[in-house]
C-alpha cells in the first residue's frame, strides 16, 4: 500500500493571520493553501539548518545581514 501524496489537515488560526495570509496569497498570484504549503517548507528548511549549527536572517544584496530571525 502507498502512502498518500496529500494529507488534509485543519487549522485553527487568528483571524488577522487569516487576512494577512489571503492578502499574500493575492499578491504572489496564489492560493491560501500554497502559502501555508511554503511557509511550513521555509519553517522545515530554517529547523534542518539550525540543527546544523546555521542561523536564519535576511541580508542586503551586498550580504550584510539585516535582520536575523530568533526563536524557531
């Protein structure tokens, strides 16, 4: 028997993450659904590398860091 290729799950959110998520989703020419999708792939990919002893943050394109991300 083959696992799944999609699993539906519920989710349980503020309604001002909601709005926020929908406004994105306008934006960038998608779905709610395909944002949530690639936020918790951001989320994988930023606890993988953490393991690894690196850090999450947001650099110019010149690479000096402007922001990093704490707490994930």
């Amino acid at each position: 028997m083959s696992t799944p290729r999609h699993v539906r799950k519920q989710l349980i959110i503020p309604a001002e993450i909601d709005q926020r998520l929908a406004a994105i989703a306008v934006d960038t020419g998608t779905t709610v659904s395909e944002v949530v999708r690639k936020a918790i792939t951001l989320y994988i990919i930023a606890t993988e590398k953490k393991q690894q002893g690196l850090k999450l943050g947001f650099a110019r394109p010149d690479q000096t860091l402007e922001t990093e991300v704490i707490g994930l």
